[in-house]
C-alpha cells in the first residue's frame, strides 16, 4: 500500500530479520575471531621488534644515513657487551658455586640416613 501504515505483520517480519541479522553478525564476529588468536609471546616479540626498527630509522634520520646510524648502534652494544661481560661472569660463578654447595648438602644429607 503506497502511503498507507504498515501492518502488524510487516512489523514483525522486519524485527525478526533484523535480530537474525544481528545474530548473524555477531556469530560471524565470533568465528572471525576464533580464526585469528594470536599467541601473547608472539605479539611481544613483534612489537619490540618493530619498535627497534623505528629507533633505527629515527637514529638514520637523525645521524643522515644508515651507515652512520649503524655505527653507533654497534659502538653502543660494544659497550653494553663490556660492561656485562664481568657481571655475566660472577653471576655464573655463583650459580655454579651455588650448585656445588647444594650438591654438597645433598650429599651430606643422604650419608646421614643411609
């Protein structure tokens, strides 16, 4: 009917389909997201490694070509590689001396009941 109202029927009809529609929606939603569960790790290692890359390109920019910015890069790790080599090493120490006291220990615990 032009220009006439709808009926109740009509009505009806149209709020079935749009909750049907909507269902639709958020089921697709659902299965969309199912599909694409991303590992937490994953994500992490992705973002830093592309906040590295945009430090790299900011230290290019910054130092006027790559080549530039790669040096400092390498003097900076060369540093930090120095001044954690001592630490590296007393931490390894003392696991290691760590792990022979507890061997100790355990020693003397099992003489004692066998």
């Amino acid at each position: 009917m032009i220009g006439g109202r709808v009926d109740k029927d009509q009505r009806a009809s149209d709020a079935l389909d749009k909750a049907d529609l909507r269902e639709a929606y958020e089921r697709g939603r659902r299965d969309e997201r199912a599909g694409r569960r991303r590992h937490p790790l994953l994500m992490t290692v992705t973002f830093l490694l592309a906040l590295v890359g945009v430090v790299l390109l900011a230290m290019a920019a910054v130092q006027g070509s790559f080549m530039r910015a790669g040096g400092v890069v390498d003097r900076q790790l060369n540093v930090a590689a120095d001044r954690a080599q001592p630490a590296v090493n007393e931490a390894a120490s003392t696991a290691g001396q760590s792990l022979r006291d507890a061997g100790a220990a355990a020693r003397a615990r099992a003489d004692k009941v066998g």
